[in-house]
C-alpha cells in the first residue's frame, strides 16, 4: 500500500526554529516535521497507524514491564509512565503505553528524547536505554511507541544482548 504525499507550506519562522532540533536528534526537519503531526494524531485521538518497517535489527516478541522517564523541558524534574515492552532489538524496542480513561496518552505530547528503565529476564541489573520516538501508532486500549536507542552503556547493553541471544 502506498502513501500519498502532500506538500504542505511550513512557515519559514517555524521551519528555522526545528531545523536545530532536528540536526540535534540527527534527522532531517521533515522527518521530525511528520513525527511532531504523528504525535498530534495520537494524542488527539485521530484514527492512524503508520506500517512502514523501520528496524534494521531482529526483533524479539516479548511482555516485559518497563518504567519510562521523560525529562521536563526545562530539564530540571521529570516523570515516570508505566509501560510494556512488546519487542525488542539490538536498536530499539516498542513500548505499550494504556490509554487513560477518556482513551488519551500524556506522555509524548512533545514527541522528545525519553529513557527506558528495566530488567531482562535472568538479569538482576537495571538497563537503561536513552531513546528517540520514532513510530505511534493507537491500538484497542493503548498507544504503542517504537523507540530507538540512542545511548545505552555496557552496563545496559550486555544483559540486552544476552536476553536477545536466549531463542
């Protein structure tokens, strides 16, 4: 199935201010141009779901629980989301986020940087895993947010590897 392309006008005063963010999240100001109105569809509640496979690694198929960290924008506290991992690569993983109870999602709402928290099974060491959005796509009860690993030290990468190693 392909998707038809619009050309939409981006005010230059707009397009001079995402520029930077998106050299900083090392992407082209398009690209973060349609996450930013992906993340507006999802948390508005619009009906979509972008299919375009995106992950260079194999994935594994798993149930894990996981703590997300999302800094404030001034950087100075942050917050915490509940949330389940439903894959996981080398990559990145994608995460389930509930809808809240008049069917939205608060975490995202600025489609930025976040951390995934957790524990691989048969590990007892806390990975955490700094991360980008790339995908949000609203699903029966939940959004789920595909996620790629943009930091994650020896600390977190060896149980990762380990886990994903497991068949």
């Amino acid at each position: 199935m392909s998707q038809n392309k619009k050309k939409v006008p981006i005010d230059q005063s707009v397009w001079l201010k995402l520029d930077p963010v998106a050299r900083a999240r090392n992407q082209s100001t398009h690209e973060l141009i349609r996450e930013i109105l992906e993340g507006f569809l999802v948390v508005n509640q619009v009906d979509t779901e972008v299919k375009t496979e995106r992950r260079v690694y194999r994935r594994k198929e798993v149930v894990l629980p996981a703590m997300i960290y999302e800094q404030s924008t001034n950087g100075d506290m942050g917050r915490y989301f509940s949330a389940t991992i439903v894959d996981v690569s080398i990559g990145g993983a994608r995460l389930a986020f509930p809808l809240d109870r008049k069917g939205r999602i608060k975490f995202l709402s600025s489609s930025k940087d976040f951390e995934i928290v957790c524990y691989f099974p048969d590990s007892e060491v806390l990975c955490r895993f700094k991360c980008n959005p790339k995908y949000l796509a609203k699903n029966d009860g939940n959004v789920q947010v595909g996620a790629a690993f943009s930091e994650t030290g020896p600390e977190s990468f060896e149980p990762l590897s380990n886990f994903l190693a497991v068949e």
